[in-house]
C-alpha cells in the first residue's frame, strides 16, 4: 500500500530510538481553529506539541491545554507550552518554549527533566540557545512558509550553520517542512550534531485532513 509522504515519517528510514527528543512536532497555531484537537490526536505516538495560543484569555489557554494533555496521555506525546516556565510547570506541561525577550529558566525550573525549547532564526539566537543550553531548538524558516508568506528563508546552507552554532541541543526544522523535506535533510546532515526532528502546522494539518477523508471513506462502504 502506498503511503502518503505527509503521515509516513516515523515509518520510514528513521525510527524514534535515533532521537533523543520527538521527530514529529505541531505548533499549535490561531489557523488551525477549531480543528486543533483533531490534528493533535492525529500526530504519531511519541510526537511533541508546542502549544502557543499566546492571544487566548488565560482560563481559555488552561483548557485548551488540558485538553491537549488529555490527548498526550493517550498518545505518548511531549507537550511544550510557550510562555513562562512557572505557568509550563503549574499547568503540567512537559518543558516550556522559551522566546528570546523572556528571561532564561532558573536552574530550579529545570528540575526533574523538565525540557526547554527554544526559537532561532539567526545567529545571535543560536548562541544564546546554546548558551542557555536549550534541550531543543527550532531553528526556522527552512523553507518558505505559509505562516510568513513572503519573508526570506534560511534555506539549507544557511540552516545547517546554525545547527552547528547550537552545539549539543537537539535541533528541528520548522518552515515549509514535510517528511521527505526532513529525510532529506537527514541524508545530508554532516555539519549537525545528531538527526533533526521536524515542526509543522500545515503539513500536519493536511495530514489529519487526509486521515478524516480515509476514514469517512471506509464508513460508506
């Protein structure tokens, strides 16, 4: 049977045991509305969240977030919440998403496996990153992207210098991404330290899209 490149990720050359964090991440994202649920429940298991929905209320951002740690529970998934890692912490995320005008973690926030996440896009970010000693970095856009139509992008040359400057942390491609954009940067690593995960909020979204279809399908045979 043939795969649909979009969903295929964790099924084809790369197994979750070469990474030590998720492969897979969705970025939450305003566009996705209603349909936020659906697309989380459809990531592989083991796949990694990072819920920003920095404009909600904030009673209506707690349950949104409890919702998605619902869903985590069933699916084995890593759930980062953009914004302080006190509030990460007290609303059960597993790690907070750091932006680079916030002030870094205390050591104490950190406790307990605790992961941090952080954005880059250039290389000032990439060494304070590194600095920090982010667990995880998304360094974006790789590619043209919806989210920022338009904007110039990294492409790979320029994205693999930055994955250098990290040092150590995990590192996922954000912007344009798809499977097969994230195997072959895999081929070609080289300068990088271990394999790169992958983020997305189109490519997912389309993923779970295709899902619903498949399985509206089968109901009217």
């Amino acid at each position: 049977m043939k795969r649909h490149p979009q969903t295929d990720f964790l099924q084809t050359e790369f197994s979750q045991t070469e990474f030590s964090m998720p492969p897979l991440w969705l970025f939450s994202d305003e566009r996705l509305q209603n349909r936020l649920m659906d697309v989380v429940a459809s990531l592989p298991v083991g796949s990694g969240v990072v819920l920003r929905h920095d404009d909600l209320p904030v009673g209506a951002r707690y349950r949104l977030m409890r919702g998605v740690m619902r869903v985590a529970r069933l699916r084995q998934l890593t759930v980062i919440l953009a914004g302080e890692a006190a509030m990460a912490r007290r609303w059960g995320a597993h790690g907070v998403h750091v932006r680079h005008h916030m002030a870094p973690p205390s050591g104490a926030a950190r406790r307990g496996g605790f992961l941090v996440s952080m954005p880059v896009h250039n290389r000032r970010e990439a060494l304070r990153a590194r600095k920090m000693g982010a667990d995880i970095v998304f360094i974006s856009p790789l590619y043209a992207t919806r989210s920022h139509d338009g904007a110039a992008y990294l492409g790979d040359a320029a994205w693999r210098r930055l994955a250098r400057d990290v040092g150590g942390a995990q590192v996922a491609a954000l912007g344009g991404m798809s499977a097969a954009a994230a195997r072959s940067l895999n081929r070609k690593r080289g300068s990088f330290h271990g394999r790169a995960a992958w983020a997305g909020i189109d490519a997912l979204d389309q993923a779970c899209s295709i899902k619903r279809a498949k399985r509206r399908k089968a109901t009217l045979r």
